[in-house]
C-alpha cells in the first residue's frame, strides 16, 4: 500500500510529541515531512530560562537530535517557514519558493510574544522570549550593557528577569496588575514572591503602564517611558506581556480561527485533513500554554492520525509548579476562591511559606502554595478527581506525606535535599542522579525515571521524592497521573478500571480473549500486565477462567520466594501461628536432610526455611507435609494471633481460636495484594493489629474490627470500622470486606489505597449497611475458595506440575 | 554445528522455559508463544539472576530478580540497560529441541 503523506507546520514540543506518539502505534502509515521555522532539531522550551541563567547549555536541552529524524526518515526541514497552505491542492509552500503535497496537515505553529503596540517597539535591543535565538540575544546583550526592563510580571517576565540579573544586568520589572503572576497566584502569595525577588536584588514597577519606548539616536532603545511621564534607562527591554496563538497561516487558508485556530475533540479544524495542536489551537474556547496538556492532545490527535479513532480530548484541568529563583511556587484549579466556595489558610510570612485552599461543597476546587510545595501533586489530584474531603478537611492543609516513612532518612521534601543525598534506598540513587537523566534523556514521567535511573522501581518508598523531583525539575509538563488514570502498562491505552470492567461486561475469561478484545498493543503483554489480567480473570470468573502458572511471576508460579542466589525458601503454613512437637520434628528433619543453610523466625509467627534448591523444592514440601504458607503470593499470608483468654490472665476473647478459623477460611485466597490479618485478645493489642489489612481486636463485650492498616513501606494505621458481638460476625465480615476488594482494587493496591481510593463511606455501605449484599460477598468469596486445592499438594502429586521443577540433567545431552 | 538432543518441544510450557544443567554451566531454554525456542546462559547480566524463572513475553524475558528485560533473540539487556547474557544456537525440528553449546556470532559478547 502506497503510504499516506502527513506534513507537519512547526518542529515544537507539541508537534513532535504527536509525531512520537503516532510512530509509536502507527509506524508505517505516513510519510512524514517537517517544517521548522528555526534552525534546530525539537528542543525543550521550558527549559530556555536555565540556559538564559547559565545553568544548562542549548545541546543539553534538545529532545530529539538529528538522528531522531533521520531514525524515522522524517524529511526534516528546517529553517524554513511556511507561508501558504493551498487546500484545494493539499500543498504547503514555504518562503524559500520549496513545497510539499499533504494527505493530511498537522499545524503545530505555537504562539508568538504579544508585543506591546507603543512607539518604538521597533528598535534594536527591543525582543520577545519565545525561542533560543531570543534566549542567545539576551545572553549577548548582558555581556555589553547595562540596564535591563522587562516589561510582564507573569512567569515568563520573572524567568528572563532572574537570568538577566544572574548575567549580571540591572534589571527591572514592569508589570500591569497589582502584583506579580496574577494568573497563578492570589495577592498574598505575589507579595510574597515580590519581597523575596527583591531581595535578590530586582527591582519592580508595578502597577505601571508603559507608554513608550526611546531611541538613543542610533536606532537602539536607552529608556522606557511609562504613561505617568516617569523615565528609566534600558539598554535592553523584553516584552514578557503574554503571547498569543500564531494562527496567521490558518486564517489566510480560510480556516476558523478565534484566538487560536478551532479545533474539534480530535483536535481537527474546521478543514478535516487539516489539524492542529498545541499552543497555536483553540479547543473549546481555550489556547493551552502548559506543556502537560499538549502532551494530552498530542496522544489524542495521534490516535486519530493512526485511524484508530477512539480516543477524545476533552480538556485539561491544568496546575502551574514553578520556581523562581529558588522560590516554589505552585497553584491548580480555582485559587482565587469567589462565590460559593470557602478557604482554608496557612500563613507564615516570616518562614516564607503560604497555603490556601479552596473548596465547594467538600470538594477541593483549588491550591495556591507558596514557599512548601512538596503536596501540590497530591491536591493537583484531588481536584482532579473531585474527591469529596470532607473526612480529612481538619488535616487537609497539612498534607499527605506521599513518602514512605524509611529509606531515605525521613526527607519528605525533595526541594530541601542536596544532589550528593540518596533519594532510593534500595538502588542507592541520589537527587543529582536523578535530576542529571531527567535533563539529559528529556525525561517527563515517574515510570521513564525508574527505567533509565532504577530509582523507586525496587520498594517503591521514595516515588513521592521522585515525582517532586520531577516536577521541581520539568515543571508542569511533568506528567504525574494517579493510578486509576493510568494506562495499565505499555501494552495498552486502558486503565486498570477499564479492563476490569471489560472482563465482567463482556464475559472474558481467557487471557488471548482479554487481549484480543481490548486490542492489546503486544502479542502477549509483559511482565506488568500478564499477572495483572490473569488475577482479574480469575478473580471475576472463578470456576470459569483458568489459571495460568505462566503469566505469574516466579514465586507464584513456584510456590516459594525467590532468593538472590536463585534458590528458594520455604515457609510452611502455621494456622494461628499455633504449631506442635510433631511439625517441629519434621521440620527440623527436612532441615537436616536437604542441609537448609538457614532456618528463620518470620514476623508471620512461622518458620522460613531458607536457600532451598528448586528442584528440591517438591521433596521438602512432601517431607514437611505442612500446607503452603503462601509467603510468595499476592493472597492471604497469615493471621497473627496473640494467646488470648485461653492462657493470658488480661484476655477478653479467644483471639487464638479465631485467627485459627479465620486462616483456614482465608485459605488460598489470591487478591490484588497481600493480605495480612491479626486478631488480638484484649486492647493490649499484643498481635499489632492496628497495622494489618484487618486487624481485629477483642473487648470484654466483642470485638471491634479495624481495615487498612500496614506495616511496611508506610506505616499507616488502620480505621475502626465495625464493632461486632460474636466471632462467627467476625468471620462474615472479614470475608465479606476481602471479597470487595477482591472485585474492586486493582492489581497491586493494598488494601489501605483501596480505601483512599473509593472512600470508607463505600465500603460501609457494601458491607455494614446492606445485609444481604454483606452474605452475598462473603458467599462469593467462599465459592471461589470451594475451587482451589493446597499448591504443594497439588505439585506433590501431579507429575505435569511437577516438570517446573526438574532439570533437564546434562547426562541427557546426546549427539544429535 | 554440532547440535545435541534436549527433549520434546512439548516438554517445555509455551511461554515457559527449562534448565539445561551442561557442561558449561546452566543453560536457560525458552519457548515463545509461537514455538520458537531460544538459548541463553541462566544469568541476567545485572546481579546474576536466574532468567529461566523469569517471565517470557513476544521475544523477551524479565529477569525474576530485578525486571531487567533481555532480548532472546540476542541476548541483550533492553534500553536502558545495558549487558548481554551469553546465546547459544537452539532451534526446533520434528518435534524435538535441538541445543548448540558452541558460541554464536550474532551474540553481542563476542
């Protein structure tokens, strides 16, 4: 088939993204030609004001070298810009007379400075800041003059401003509004950052309206005139007051512009073959200027460019993170506050830290933080996914420490660190480390970060740091989404929600069925998303969909932990923590006959038998005849017990008793996580169970029940949820609450993000308020369990099973 | 080339894989869900994992240990990181797995 012609107007940030994108689902559909007004290769814009400070050297900004267009034999061309579209011969033209014929446009020509309309705005020394010729311009009239006047106190005016005075300039800001970044910030907050701007030695004009600007005699600008006839020197003036769609070349092709060329939810004008993305367009009233929603569109007009056509854009609700000198900033949503709405304020002007919040009925429509930035990704989600707060509004200014509570020496703000400090304990990566791959591989997500650097892929503690590291580093074009937005992995488009809904809607229960469905981009996935799908099918569909052992990781597959060395270790069960002489002896046998080169006390209240040889692994089982511990196994660990009124001269319950029955109950429950549960007798609470998924605690008159508790990365307590009369209560509860989430979370969310996730209130209502819906999930969660068998013996006796753990001996080898 | 005899193509799971325990050291084979078969040395070029336990996608394995993804048909470490387990030839006929324990070319160590 003859491939189609896509030309593209513009080689910025937005245009190149959709191009990556599109070749990304769509390699060999288009021939591909660019046009670049500027002499380079795609560059990261946002990131002109550390090369304006000296920070970073153009070459370190570049996205995408010339090989990157020649890798895709894109017909890259550049310094030159295109003058006319002719529509009704689909054809560019360019002004150096050359020309390309088009099947479809992509218009991705940005914005251009909004240069004040005032005498003199034509002379030398007079520019913009859009682009690297503006940045190097500013960067040569340092070396030679003085004064500086930036005309804009918006974020652009400020970044020119602090580069300019960091090369050495007077500098002086001249700004409209009563005060500084008015669009991103409330009055407070910009008296805030102007103070502490000018201490750093800029000076500030403000409100102030500029009239004119003077000619020294030689064509080249000496001083700014303002309209109330005050005077001052400038050598050189930036006009930071905003930019504007460049929409030139659309409105003389006759296509619908109106502050942006219009673009539809599939980011086409009002010409189909022709789209438009980016700053230079118009969706639904609104021209986008941060890089995080560009790069939203750019996904969406890539799908449709590919003919696949199912994607939407539907507008961003866009945050701005900046910093300015060292000062961090950041606002989302509707700071300002207004009608209907309430606040909540934190105010510290003397440490420089400034916090408003903004809400409507519970919900968190806005943020203005100045100073203590570290939660504005987590409120940035809260507005984003409109979660009522009304539990947690006594806290809500505080924060969530997104950070665990270990391996990094209790830093929960990434701004504070130094470069040489280590962010990941468990890779041993440090701030500066990460900082350095994201500049140099133009680096916009947590998970491209853990790929190149392999910090927070381990444990996972210290993602929060790492997305604050992020965001301080690449501002808003970082792309910082929460689970339940994401896709599930490189494989496909969905999120874990939608495949779940897929499967129970549409009755899948193969993984070929899933994957063929749902258009799955891989022949058979990856690593992430087998053992993902492969638990929802089962888990939907028990008795239906089968098991299958290779699309589960190894210590699922061979039922016991994988070890550095390769060899095994074995946990057998012990219901309650309860054991025997006659389990200890056989235990201690198969230690001496297999040489077990480590026996270990678990914080389960069992034994671990380690270094233990896989193909020895079925001997051991058979010998121990114990049942699987499932210590490997996103699925029912244990429940710990403490001794209870048995025994203990403090207990009100038989806390040893009801764990036993609760194990048993539990056994061989796969789940999206491990599960781990603990029964204490008295409120002593010897068994710790305010740390466990469900932790239940015996009174003298029954037993209270608290969920989502956890005790590893970060210790999150768990929350009182029901208090019952009878153990037998205990036990429909329990299950009833696992079987939701069972059906509800998602692969790898433990029990306490579930909750953070669909609230306590839903979990109420499922399981307390609704009896009937109660048993009906305790009985499904039975059914399901009715349908499994204990995994060793299974793999004791079943000779197909068995191979997995056998070695193909080298006596076998023969001369073929 | 001097092939040698392993076992039947069905003795090794789609998707799965086996140890061959030869001569020079662990040998992992790997079926693809085509039934293709690859060999590689059993050690992730990272922290020596064993990669006969790890999970087999398209042409890849990830490694058990620590998810580094290495290519099957060259043995290598996908971007960004960067080793190569040692391949040596394997491939199918008549039904039975045929191994090569003689260096291979194509193999980036060499």
């Amino acid at each position: 088939m003859k491939k189609l012609k896509l030309v593209m107007v513009g080689n910025g940030m937005a245009g190149v993204r959709t191009l990556e994108e599109l070749l990304k689902i769509a390699p060999d559909l288009y021939d591909i030609t660019v046009f670049g007004a500027e002499p380079h290769p795609n560059y990261n814009r946002i990131l002109l004001s550390p090369v304006l400070a000296g920070e970073q050297t153009f070459e370190e900004i570049i996205l995408n070298d010339l090989d990157w267009y020649a890798k895709h034999d894109i017909d890259l061309r550049l310094g030159r810009k295109v003058v006319q579209i002719d529509r009704r011969n689909r054809r560019v033209v360019a002004d150096d007379g050359s020309s390309a014929e088009y099947d479809r446009l992509l218009l991705a020509t940005g914005s251009l400075p909004f240069i004040l309309p005032i005498p003199g705005k034509d002379l030398q020394g007079v520019i913009g800041y859009r682009d690297i010729a503006d940045t190097l311009a500013m960067m040569d009239a340092a070396k030679q003059y003085k004064h500086a006047v930036v005309i804009g106190g918006g974020l652009l005016g400020l970044e020119a401003a602090n580069g300019l005075k960091l090369r050495g300039m007077d500098v002086s800001v001249v700004h409209i509004g009563d005060w500084l970044l008015e669009r991103q910030l409330d009055r407070t907050a910009g008296a805030l950052l102007q103070q502490s701007l000018e201490q750093r030695g800029l000076n500030f004009l403000l409100p102030k309206h500029t009239a004119e600007l003077l000619d020294n005699g030689d064509g080249r600008v000496c001083a700014v005139k303002f309209k109330d006839g005050e005077v001052i020197p400038a050598d050189l003036v930036v006009m930071a007051a905003g930019i504007r769609p460049n929409s030139e070349l659309a409105e003389q092709a006759g296509i619908a512009c109106n502050r942006g060329i219009l673009v539809n939810d599939t980011l086409q004008t009002y010409d189909p073959r022709i789209y438009a993305i980016g700053e230079c367009a118009s969706h639904r009233g609104i021209a986008y200027g941060l890089v995080a929603p560009l790069f939203e569109q750019a996904k969406v007009c890539a799908n449709h460019l590919a003919q696949l056509g199912f994607a939407r854009y539907q507008g961003s609700v866009t945050s701005t993170k900046l910093k300015v000198t060292g000062i961090d900033l950041f606002s989302a949503g509707e700071f300002m506050g207004g009608e209907g709405t309430e606040t909540i304020t934190l105010s510290d002007p003397i440490g420089g830290v400034y916090k408003k919040l903004v809400l409507k009925d519970d919900v968190l429509v806005g943020a203005c933080l100045y100073g203590d930035t570290a939660d504005g990704g987590w409120y940035f989600r809260q507005i984003r996914e409109q979660a009522n707060v009304a539990a947690i509004r006594d806290h809500l200014m505080f924060g969530e420490s997104t950070t665990g509570d270990v391996g990094h020496q209790g830093q929960s703000s990434a701004a504070n660190m130094p470069d040489s400090m280590e962010v990941c304990g468990c890779n041993g990566v440090c701030k500066g480390t990460i900082v350095k791959a994201i500049q140099e591989n133009g680096l916009f997500s947590v998970d491209e970060i853990k790929k190149h650097t392999k910090a927070g892929s381990s444990c996972g503690s210290c993602v929060g740091l790492v997305e604050q590291i992020l965001i301080s580093t690449v501002g808003g074009a970082a792309d910082v989404k929460p689970k339940s937005e994401k896709a599930i992995c490189g494989c496909s488009e969905l999120t874990h929600g939608q495949v779940r809904k897929a499967i129970r809607d549409h009755h899948l229960t193969s993984l070929s069925d899933a994957m063929t469905f749902m258009d799955w981009q891989t022949p058979n996935g990856c690593a992430t998303c087998r053992p993902a799908l492969n638990y929802y099918l089962i888990s939907t569909w028990p008795g239906e969909a089968k098991d299958d052992p290779q699309s589960r990781l190894i210590n699922e597959r061979a039922h016991a932990n994988i070890q550095k060395d390769g060899t095994y270790s074995v946990v057998p069960r012990m219901w309650g923590g309860v054991t025997n002489p006659s389990e200890l002896r056989r235990i201690a046998d198969v230690a001496d006959k297999y040489h077990v080169p480590m026996v270990k006390v678990t914080g389960g209240q069992r034994i671990d038998l380690l270094g233990i040889k896989k193909e020895d692994l079925p001997g051991v089982w058979k010998d121990l005849d114990m049942p699987s511990g499932h210590a490997y196994g996103k699925s029912i660990r244990t429940v710990k017990t403490c001794v209870g009124s048995e025994f203990c001269r403090f207990g009100t319950q038989n806390s040893t008793q009801l764990g036993i029955d609760l194990e048993h109950d539990l056994f061989n429950m796969w789940s999206p996580h491990k599960v781990k549960l603990a029964v204490s007798g008295c409120p002593r609470n010897c068994a710790e169970a305010g740390i466990k998924d469900i932790g239940i605690i015996g009174v003298d008159s029954g037993w209270e029940l608290y969920i989502g508790g956890n005790g590893g990365i970060k210790t999150e307590v768990a929350e009182f949820f029901v208090k019952l009369k009878s153990a037998e209560e205990v036990r429909e509860y329990s299950a009833a609450f696992l079987q939701l989430y069972r059906e509800e979370a998602f692969y790898l969310e433990r029990t306490v993000h579930y909750m953070q996730r669909v609230g306590m209130e839903h979990i109420k209502k499922a399981v307390l308020e609704d009896e009937v819906n109660r048993k009906a999930l305790a009985e499904r969660l039975r059914y399901a369990l009715s349908l499994e068998q204990d995994p060793w013996q299974e793999r004791i006796h079943s000779p197909a099973l068995k191979k997995e753990f056998e070695r193909i001996p080298v006596t076998q080898l023969e001369t073929a | 080339m001097n092939w040698m005899d392993i076992c039947a193509l069905d003795e090794i799971n789609p998707l799965g894989s086996r140890i061959v325990a030869s001569s020079k050291g662990d040998i992992a084979i790997f079926r693809t869900a085509d039934d293709q078969v690859f060999a590689l040395r059993d050690r992730c070029p990272h922290k020596g994992g064993p990669l006969s336990q790890g999970l087999v996608h398209g042409k890849q394995v990830t490694c058990p240990l620590h998810s580094w993804q290495i290519s099957l048909e060259n043995g290598e470490a996908l971007a960004p990181d960067e080793g190569c387990a040692h391949k040596y030839p394997a491939k199918v006929e008549n039904g039975r797995v045929l191994l090569c324990l003689e260096k291979q070319r194509d193999c980036a160590c060499h």
